[in-house]
C-alpha cells in the first residue's frame, strides 16, 4: 500500500480547515495575543533600563515569537484532547479534496564626511514635525502587515503543525524519513521570515527615532517632545 507523502496530507489537512473551521480566526487571536505579549516584554525592557528603542524593539519582538510558538503548543495540545487522533485523520481528510487534486505539493559631493552627515542630520532636525508622525505610521503599518503575513498563511500553518505533530507520533511508520519534520522547525520556518523583517524594521525606526529625539525612550515620548517643539 502506498501511503500519502506529507505534502499530499497537508494539501488534505489544509482543505478540511479552511471547509470546517475558521483557520484564520483562530491565527488571528494568536497573533494578537503574540502582540500582546510583545508590548508587555517591551514595557519590562523598559522599566529594566533599556532605553534603546533600536536594541529593545527587536527583543520585544523575539519575546512576541517566543509567546507565538507558545501559543502554537497550546493549540495543537487542545486539539489533541478535543479531538484525539484529529490530526491523524488525513487519510480521510484526503476524501474531502476535489478530484485529482490530492497528489498536488502544498505550496559624490564635496566635503568632508563629519560636515554631509551633520546637514543629514541638521534636515532630519528641520522636517521633525512631519518625520515622526511618518515613522509612526510606519511602525504601525510594520506590524499590521506582519501580522497579515501570518494570519493569511494560517491554513497552510495549522495544517502543517497537525500533520508534522501527528508524524512524529502515530503516523511516523506511514511516511517515508525525508517527509518526517517537528513541528517546532515547521513553525520556525514558516513564521521566521515575518518576525525578522519585523525586528530588522523597528530596529532602523527605533534608531531613527533617537536619532531625531536623543533623549526619548520611547515613540510616544519622542511624538509629545516633538508637539512641543512645534508648538
């Protein structure tokens, strides 16, 4: 008897969530979650004494992965108590698929370099009143489409993990070694590409924003120094 590959059992895992279940739904509060816990590890940075927005960004975000995968674990423990073997049952999520598609993979200018980097920053000073609020909208518009990212991709996701906890278990005599992968370095791989453009990002807006504002830890404190300057 042939058994199905694992790309054949996620495609079939995939289909019954996105048929029966809200995926996303469920993403989407783990996601906010994630975020949650983000904000609070960088309110505890803070009150620890790292004032550094381009170094504590970054870390609040580790910590926000961190919690996410986390959160993961709690799922696909739930899953298993609410629904046992559910996880296994891909060989009947494979009759739910529309014909013929269960085989298918799942898918230079003069002077010297102190003076040009003094009027950098000189004209970063001057349009402080319109800088900010745009690096404010910037670091919201990061982590809302980060957070898209991986809400969109939460069927695929969920599918995986179930099928990847599932393998390391009952299933794994049924698949071939090369199919067979934990599902901590399915989540790894599938969310790390979101949470390190997310942190490489805040890290070069944390910077910008204490290169405008040296003595603001944070962007509110840097958006009110800003209003008063203005004022």
């Amino acid at each position: 008897m042939k058994w199905p590959t694992r790309n054949e059992r996620v495609r079939a895992m995939r289909h019954r969530l996105e048929t029966r279940e809200w995926p996303r739904l469920q993403m989407s509060l783990l996601v906010a979650l994630a975020g949650a816990a983000g904000f609070l590890g960088n309110w505890g940075l803070l009150r620890a004494g790292v004032g550094s927005m381009a170094l504590r960004y970054p870390l609040a975000v580790l910590l926000a992965w961190g919690a996410f995968v986390a959160l993961l674990w709690i799922w696909l423990k739930a899953r298993d108590q609410d629904g046992g073997a559910d996880a296994g049952d891909t060989g009947d999520a494979l009759d739910l698929l529309p014909e013929g598609k269960g085989s298918h993979a799942a898918s230079g200018g003069h002077g010297t370099p102190e003076a040009g980097a003094g009027d950098l920053l000189d004209g970063l000073a001057a349009a402080d009143e319109f800088a900010l609020p745009l690096l404010a909208i910037v670091f919201v518009v990061t982590l809302l489409l980060a957070a898209l990212w991986i809400v969109t991709g939460a069927p695929t996701l969920f599918a995986e993990l179930l099928v990847d906890s599932a393998l390391s278990a009952s299933l794994y005599h049924r698949m071939r070694h090369g199919d067979v992968q934990h599902w901590l370095e399915t989540a790894w791989r599938s969310t790390r590409k979101p949470f390190i453009i997310t942190a490489v990002m805040l890290a070069i807006l944390g910077f910008a924003v204490q290169t405008l504002h040296p003595g603001a830890h944070t962007l509110g404190q840097a958006l009110a120094a800003a209003r008063v300057h203005g004022g």
